[in-house]
C-alpha cells in the first residue's frame, strides 16, 4: 500500500464475519468438535436432514423454542 491509501475490505475475512461463512468454515475445520466452542447450528436447507435427526434423536420437545437467522442484512 501507498502512503494515504486506505483499506476498505480486507479479503476473505467474510469467512468469520458473516454467520453462514461463520458456521461453514468452523465446520469444515473443527467438525464435530466446533459445537464444543458454539452453539449447535444448521445451514438450512442444505443441512435440513441433519436438522431433523438432530431434533428426533434429541427428544426435543414439540414446543422447543428454535432461532432462524436469515443470511440477509438490511
């Protein structure tokens, strides 16, 4: 860089700065063991399948209170 020059985007920090990228990359790294440091989430509907096992195989009650954040800002 040039002196006076500024940065505006510093490249790939969108890996931990929006939340699907977020999830996608501490999956791909951590695997399993990223939902020790998280909590656990799902890339809908790719991962619905998951999802759904998830909550069967948790006996999760049929009024367990769940969060849907949409990928979409402003």
């Amino acid at each position: 860089m040039k002196p006076g020059q500024m940065v505006n985007c510093i490249p790939g920090v969108q890996a931990m700065s929006l939340k699907r990228n977020f999830l996608q990359t501490w999956q791909q790294a951590y695997g399993e063991a990223a939902f020790g440091y998280i909590p656990r989430s799902y890339l809908l509907p790719q991962q619905y399948w998951l999802w759904r096992s998830h909550l069967l195989a948790s006996g999760s009650p049929d009024d367990a209170k769940w969060v849907l954040k949409a990928n979409i800002h402003r």
